[in-house]
C-alpha cells in the first residue's frame, strides 16, 4: 500500500489538480467530482483502507478522469487508451 501511495502522491496528484482546473472553465460539475474522487482515494491511502475499497475508488477516479478527458476531447490519451 505505501508504494501505491507514494506513485499516486508522486505521479497523479499534481495532474489531476491540473485537469480539474481545466475542466472548471468546460463543467464545473465534473471538476467537482473529479476533485471528490480524488480526495476518497487520498483519504483511504491515509487510512490504510482495505484493498478491494481502494481498488473500487480508484477505478471510480479512473472513470472520472476518462469522462473528463472525453470532455475536453482527449478521450484516448496516455495509459488511457
């Protein structure tokens, strides 16, 4: 767990801060959840949730991520494709 925190912590959360300000300007509404999703996954990192909870909120901010590049119109971008 303390290496999935740590490649989140250093590889996901300043991008997906970045793409949740992008998307504010396109749809407040799933900026909004993307920043949500992203904080139930830093709080079970924190709280050394169990791993079928994590796995759940990550594939839930995963969704997310995919709805908002599909937004903006980079639906197949990166591990995402």
């Amino acid at each position: 767990m303390d290496e999935a925190r740590r490649v989140f912590q250093d590889q996901s959360h300043a991008y997906l801060h970045q793409l949740a300000a992008e998307l504010q300007e396109r749809d407040r509404s799933l900026a909004a959840e993307l920043l949500e999703a992203k904080q139930q996954v830093e709080r079970a990192f924190q709280a050394e949730g169990d791993p079928e909870l994590m796995t759940d909120l990550i594939t839930r901010l995963r969704q997310v991520v995919e709805a908002g590049l599909a937004s903006m119109g980079m639906a197949n971008v990166g591990c995402f494709k």
